[in-house]
C-alpha cells in the first residue's frame, strides 16, 4: 500500500514537471511571433511591379520576422462565380493573377513564393515562369491548376481577402490584418524602415538582436 502511494506520488510529480513545461509553451511561443503582412497587389501593375524591389530584399532579410500572404488579385472582379474575371489591366493581367495564384498555392514554402512571385513581376516581358519557377526552387506544373477550376477557385479566394480591404491604390500592404493609411504610405516609399518600426513598435524582435539598427 505504502509502495503504492509512493509509486503514485511520484507520478504526480512527473505530471506536475510536465505541466510546468506545457504552461511555459506560450511564452516561448510569443517570442517567435511574426509580423503578419498581406500584399494585395496585381500582375501587370507598374506600381506592384515597383514595390517588387523592396519586398525582394527586405523579405530575404526579415523573413525569421515577417510572415507575408500574397495576394494576387487587386482591383480585378468576378462575375457569375469566376465564370469570367476582368482585371484592371486586360485579360493578360487575369492570366497572371491565375498562374501566380496557382504557383503560391504550389507550396507552402514562403521564401520560395516571394522568390518566385518577385521574379516574376520584375522578369522584362512578365513571363519567364519556368525559369522563375527553377530560381525559387520549384516544379512548375501549374498547368492542370492554371486550366480548371482549381485556378478559379484560388482566385475566387483571392477575392474574398482583397474585398476584406477594399484597396483603393494598388499594391496595398495591410499589417496584422488591419489597414493603415500613414503605413500604406510609409511602405511605399520605404518598405524596410516601415517593417523595423513596426517589429520594434510590437516587440518582435529578441533583445539585443541589432537588425533593424
Ligand atoms: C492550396 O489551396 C487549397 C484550397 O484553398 C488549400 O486547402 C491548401 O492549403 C493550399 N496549399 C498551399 C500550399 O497553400
């Protein structure tokens, strides 16, 4: 009986080591949160195409940092259920935004989408996909997704977010899911001075880590 209890006791002190662990999770869990961006941008925009420059550089360099959903989709519309999409810059623009759409959902890789879709908006003709696809380190068979309803589908999602917004100036860039003007502007202009405030602004960033100085 005593052999029992002891046996017992000891087992809740296991348990209670263990639910000491558990509990300290979510503060471990705090310091690895990042900075949640969304871009809503578009495939033959001049302005995206320009933002493209600095999302390249100051993702590859804040990307333990920053958690970035891409969007391809901005001031495009569908109609009768993504039975047709009109796009801001003509049906080539509709195609791009499909095929990004496609290769972004292609992995969940976030470094390899950036890589691909900045490539891809800075290539001279907007094209280039097989060799942007081969740059981020991805297989590009997009075509099954690019030709059904699957590319139809992720447009229809794209949709849905960009409406959450309703952009009036294309690319937008929407911090922790909320729409700022004055960060809209400041991102324009300088993306990575934007990112630092905000990291430091929220505390993201482990004491005495100098990126951002
Ligand atoms: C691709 O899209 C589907 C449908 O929305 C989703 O369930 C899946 O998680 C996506 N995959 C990636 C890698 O984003």
């Amino acid at each position: 009986m005593f052999k029992l209890t002891s046996v017992l006791s000891l087992f809740l002190l296991i348990q209670s080591f263990g639910w000491a662990k558990i509990q300290d999770e979510p503060r471990e869990k705090r310091q690895t949160e990042k900075l949640h961006i969304t871009l809503l941008y578009e495939s033959l925009c001049p302005d995206s195409r320009n933002f493209m420059h600095q999302l390249g550089p100051v993702y590859e360099e804040f990307q333990n940092y920053i958690d970035i959903l891409l969007v391809p989709f901005g001031k495009s519309k569908s109609e009768g259920n993504g039975a047709i999409f009109h796009c801001q810059h003509g049906p080539a623009e509709c195609q791009g935004n499909r095929l990004q759409s496609c290769v972004i959902n292609s992995t969940g890789n976030q470094a390899a989408q950036v890589k691909f879709v900045v490539c891809q908006m800075l290539a001279p003709d907007y094209s280039r996909v097989d060799e942007c696809a081969s740059e981020a380190g991805l297989v590009t068979d997009v075509d099954h997704c690019v030709t059904s309803e699957t590319g139809t589908k992720l447009q229809l999602q794209a949709e849905l977010v960009t409406k959450r917004y309703s952009p009036s100036f294309v690319p937008t860039i929407v911090y922790n899911g909320v729409f700022n003007q004055q960060l809209q502007d400041h991102s324009i202009r300088d993306f990575r001075s934007t990112v630092c405030h905000l990291l430091r602004q929220q505390n993201l960033l482990p004491s005495g880590n100098s990126i951002c100085q």
